[in-house]
C-alpha cells in the first residue's frame, strides 16, 4: 500500500470525474484514475440532451459547453417525419450539443483535476481490494500496486474490473443494447437537429432500437444505430452490415462514405451498452458504482451520458456523506437517491425492453405512433415523458 485517500474513482469518463469532482468538492481526498491518457476517444452518439447540459452546468462548465455545436429539437422518421423541439423547464437549458467524447472527457477530467483531486491517467485498474469482511478497501492497480481508500466509486464502465474482481451479479444483469457509429463528412448545411429513425430492420423484423444521425458541426455527423438484446435473434444481426442498410436509406446527396472505407480507416465502433442497473443495489461495503458499471443508461432510449454524470455526481455525494455520518460499510443513502431518482422511469424501461423486442408488437407501437399527431402523446409514447430532456 503506498497511499490512501478518502475516495478513490476508477474510470475517468463522465461518471468519474462528476464524482470525483463532487467529492473533493464535499471535502474528500480524492484519486482518480484511468487506464487512458486522455484525449482519448469512446464510442458514443455524441449527443448532449438538455439534462446533460444542466449538470455541465452545474459543474461550472457551461460556458465551455457552449462553444459546441448547439442542437435545438429532435426530428423522427417513423417513417413519416416530424419534430419535438425541447422544452422550457425552469432551472434548465433548452437545448442540446454534439461534442465529441474526446472533447467531453477531456473538459471532465480536467475539470477534476482543477478541483483537486489527484489525478492518474495510463493507471489501469484491475480489480478491487478487500478486508476480511468482504468490505472494499482500495484497489490493485494493473502494476500491482495497491492503494488504500475509505470509500471506492467504481465507474470503470461496462466490464467494470472492480465489479468482475468482486464476482457481483445482479437480477437486471441481461439488460443491454448493442451500438454502432462512426463520425464522418456530410455534404448538408449543419442542423441544430438530433435525428432519429425508428424503422431499422433484420430480415424482414422491425428491430426494438433506431438509427441516429447526430450533427457535430463544421460539416460532420455521427452516424449510427442501437438494438436491444431482447429480440431474440439479435446475436445473428452484423452490425456492420445493418448500419450500411441503414446508411443507404439517407440522402444520396450528402456523399456518405461506404462502411467499407470506415472500417478501413477505423471509424467504426462498437460497443455494447448495459442498461436498467446491472449492478443493483448500486452499492457493497465500501464501494459504489456509477455509470456504465451500475448499467445506469436509460432502458428504453439508450441515453448514458446525462446517467452517467447525475450517478457520478450523486455517488460523489454520497460517499463523503457517509463516510463523516457513520464510515463506508452502508451506502444505503445511495441507492435511495437513485431509487427515489430513477426507480419508475426504470422498471418501465425493463418492461419496454422485453415487450420491443417482439417484432409484431414493436411494429404495431410504430404504427400507431406513425398515425398519431399529438406531439405530446407521441413523446410519452417514446419515452414516458413529456419530452426528449429527460434523456
């Protein structure tokens, strides 16, 4: 053991560096560290809805946020088209950005570092440490080192080393989409529109995800598409051929390149997304998971970003809270926030989630919501709520 800190974060994504600069923030020691340098890239929509932009916010980076690409509504192809635009809620933006996660990231774990906490990148971590209890009291590092923590946050991602390293499971654990994208060139004007098809199919079945086609600025989009792993033939799509179908669906004008040349030129990435909390509860003794390594992304549309950072920042939170109000064994007040936070809107995911992925039924809910004109009802019809920022 060669140091100790108060709370040590493992993964220098959204979730970790919001909660690594919440708890220095709230008076901890903080070590943060990822196996990256950074910049570095994630596969990623690269969308910001109007939630995510409050939290930046609240973190003191709105006025760095804002110099991105500025994404003002959402278009749908159902396959008729038609617009949400964002809300105006109070305390809250009305808008979204495109930024790229090497931006994104980068900003974030700046932004920790400029707070306070200690901050290691190219420092992998590979699995926890523990007592004779079973409780979490550091982690090992790739080199073997150790190093002691009162409270770890593990936000090391989807095949989350300190989840693996404690053998944890959970009963919402087979909950997952699979993504494809790459960013490229578009001969269109920029928009201030998120785009979103949700008519992709497999052998003649309506798949339970959708295509996007997100701007970036400056002539550029993320292209790419999502499926969740409830229909039950999703092992035998090729991603890559299905984002090639889809791609050829878009305007010939805006000169897309083949998916050929993006996986020749590795522009295509992949990824699978765990969603609906696949470590419950959020939390073991001393230990809280955040991000992708709770599976905090959203069941039914696949949005992590705003997720992985209102995780971050609550786990940050929490953890100094207990840690001066009883010491690092119970976390219970973490998973009560995320409950009270995202317990509803969850297990409505998961059920959304099993019944998309019979084809019958996806095309049915797409049928109607072609032939429906209420914007609001087909915001709820979508998503459960009123409107796209709750992404």
């Amino acid at each position: 053991m060669t140091d100790r800190y108060d709370v040590v974060v493992a993964g220098g994504g959204p979730a970790g560096s919001a909660a690594a600069w919440q708890a220095v923030r709230n008076g901890a020691r903080v070590l943060l560290c990822d196996k990256a340098e950074f910049p570095r890239d994630k596969p990623c929509g690269d969308g910001l809805t109007p939630r995510a932009v409050s939290y930046l916010q609240k973190m003191g980076l709105g006025d760095e946020v804002a110099r991105f690409h500025r994404l003002n509504r959402a278009t749908i192809f159902s396959p008729s088209e038609w617009e949400l635009s964002f809300p105006n809620r109070p305390g809250m933006p009305d808008h979204g950005h495109g930024i790229r996660r090497t931006q994104l990231d980068t900003m974030l774990i700046d932004h920790a570092a400029s707070a306070g906490a200690d901050v290691r990148q190219g420092e992998e971590v590979v699995g926890a440490v523990t007592d004779e209890d079973g409780r979490v009291t550091g982690i090992t590092l790739k080199g073997g080192e150790q190093v002691r923590a009162d409270a770890v946050i593990a936000a090391d991602g989807a095949y989350s080393p300190v989840k693996r390293s404690l053998k944890l499971d959970s009963r919402y654990h087979g909950y997952s989409a699979i993504a494809i994208r790459a960013e490229m060139s578009a001969v269109r004007p920029d928009s201030d529109s998120l785009d979103i098809h949700l008519k992709i199919s497999h052998r003649g079945d309506q798949l339970p995800g959708y295509g996007w086609v997100f701007p970036l600025g400056d002539g550029r989009v993320n292209v790419g598409l999502g499926y969740v792993n409830s229909y039950r033939h999703w092992k035998q799509i090729n991603a890559a051929e299905l984002l090639g179908q889809f791609m050829a669906t878009l305007p010939p004008d805006w000169e897309l390149p083949p998916v050929g040349a993006l996986q020749k030129s590795k522009a295509l990435q992949g990824w699978r997304l765990p969603m609906g909390f696949t470590a419950w509860p959020p939390w073991r003794p001393g230990v809280l998971f955040a991000g992708d390594a709770m599976g905090a992304a959203r069941p039914v549309s696949g949005a992590g970003i705003s997720k992985a950072l209102q995780s971050g920042l609550a786990a940050g939170e929490c953890a100094v809270a207990a840690l001066a109000n009883g010491g690092p064994t119970d976390f219970t007040h973490y998973e009560q926030a995320v409950n009270a936070t995202w317990g509803r809107e969850y297990r409505r995911g998961r059920m959304f989630h099993r019944l998309v992925g019979v084809p019958a039924l996806t095309t049915a809910g797409l049928t109607v919501l072609d032939k429906v004109a209420h914007p609001r009802f087909r915001a709820r019809l979508l998503f459960w709520e009123n409107t796209l920022s709750g992404s």
